[in-house]
C-alpha cells in the first residue's frame, strides 16, 4: 500500500461534506479493502479518532478490512431470494470460481459473498456484481456473469437493462411526479424531495435508476445524520413503516408506476439502503 496515494485522496476530499464516507470508498476503491494504515492516515488527517474511523468501517457491509479481489459477486440469500433458488445459485458460483462465500479466487480476481437481502426482493434470485443488478438469476446464467464480470462489462457499460433500470417516481399521498428531467443523474432524471435533518432544511436529489442509487443532498447534513424526507408539492411526510436491512433506520416510501408499487429508501444520510416491491401498496 502506498501512503502518498492514501494522502492524496485524504487532501482531495478535505473540507467536502459527507468526507469519511467518500474518503473510505475512494481508498476501498483503490485497494479493493481498507488497510488498517489507511484508516490511521484518515483518523490523522481528518481530526477523527481511530475509533470513528473504524466504527464508520466496520458498520457498513460495503467496506471490508481483508483484502478483496478486483471485482465483487454478491448473492441474495434472503428469505424471496432463498425460495426462487438462491441457494443453489451460490452453490454454483462457488463451484465455477473454486470458493467458499466470503473468500477471493486464487488469482485475487473475484470475491464472492452471499448477502442477506440486496433490496429487490420481488426480482428475486439477484446476483450483483461490481454494481450490476441482475435479476431473476438461474444457475445457467452464472457462467456468463462470471465471464462478463472478469471483462469488467459491469464496470464499464453504460447499458441500463440488467445492472439499473430508471424507475417512475411519485408521491404516494398526492400522487404527482417527483422526477425532475431538467436537472438529470446518470443519464436520467433526478428524484427531487425536500429534506430536514436536526435544524436544517433544503433539497436533496436521488437518482432514479434502481441499483444505482446515488444522492446528493443540497444542505449540509451532518455524518451518520437520519433525514425527514417530504413531497416537495403536498408537503407529506414520506416516512414509511419499515426498516433498513443494511442499518436498520427508517424507511421513506414513494410510489412506483400506476400499479402502486412501493420504493422504500434509507433515510440515514450515509447508507444507500433502498428497497423495491413490485407487489406493495402505497397510501
């Protein structure tokens, strides 16, 4: 590991809102894992005790403090997962790779794991790999995720039929757009909704392409924060009953296409927890 590259994206993102968790995913990015002389360099450089550091490390499944393999295979377990054959797919992943869950090939190519719910259960088996959500997995298809995963397809295409797909976002009180096509992420309109954290309130932008859920919040929202997210036309509160599987914060719930179905999203500032249900109802 090279310390100078640890510096320099440290200095990069000095002073930017939302820095530990943008630090740790550029380091992660570059090494594949976050060594322990990495988080100690952030800890110095940002003022942080080692002990925030690592706590931010730890609390999230997307970092990892053991080496990874140049591209990630994830493997929904959860129960929608399990009972479509998600079981046997990971089986056959790690019979094609030469792995148990959680470890890297011998050529450090490929991590793969299994995870306990990826957030797209009515889609379901989902296999992700290096960001690509791909849907409805058989135990044909892992070869050619295989395959495509070692070229780097997912990395690098900017094809949105398998890894997302843009989604038609509503209030589910009101029942008006919440896309703004004018101001666009990943090629798409944004998912535009007023949020408030502790005394502070203004606009947060969300993307709409289910599997690449980006935000981008216009207020300074503190680290770790939970937000209130509202209908930026009724003004509602869009606050569901559900939980986060990956940090357990409360869910905020928007409505999906005219069938009602629900896009529950995390509302801790940090995670990008979200969860589609093709067969939910909204209020």
């Amino acid at each position: 590991m090279n310390s100078e590259e640890i510096e320099k994206i440290v200095e990069h993102h000095t002073g930017r809102q939302g820095s530990i968790m943008t630090i740790l995913e550029d380091i992660q990015s570059k090494f594949h894992y976050l060594p322990e002389e990495a988080l100690r360099i952030v800890a110095h450089r940002t003022g942080r005790s080692l002990v925030d550091i690592y706590g931010v490390a730890t609390f999230y499944k997307a970092f990892s403090l053991k080496p990874r393999g140049k591209h990630l295979i994830s493997c929904c377990l959860g129960t929608a997962c399990h009972v479509r054959g998600g079981q046997a797919i990971a089986e056959e992943f790690q019979r094609q790779l030469h792995v148990a869950a959680g470890e890297t090939t011998a050529d450090n190519e490929i991590t793969f794991e299994t995870v306990n719910c990826l957030g797209a259960c009515a889609l379901g088996p989902i296999v992700v790999s290096d960001g690509h959500y791909s849907a409805n997995v058989n135990a044909r298809k892992v070869g050619q995720i295989i395959r495509h995963t070692k070229a780097g397809v997912y990395r690098t295409s900017g094809d949105s039929t398998h890894d997302t797909f843009p989604l038609e976002v509503s209030c589910p009180h009101c029942r008006r757009s919440l896309l703004d096509n004018e101001n666009r992420l990943g090629g798409y309109p944004s998912v535009r909704i007023r949020v408030s954290a502790e005394d502070r309130s203004g606009w947060a932008r969300f993307s709409s392409l289910y599997g690449n859920f980006v935000k981008r919040y216009e207020i300074d929202v503190p680290e770790n924060a939970m937000v209130a997210l509202f209908c930026p036309h009724c003004s509602s509160n869009l606050q569901g009953d559900g939980r986060c599987v990956q940090c357990n914060a409360p869910m905020a719930d928007v409505r999906v296409n005219e069938k009602g179905s629900v896009l529950s999203i995390c509302t801790r500032k940090e995670c990008s927890g979200h969860m589609l249900d093709l067969n939910g109802t909204t209020k």
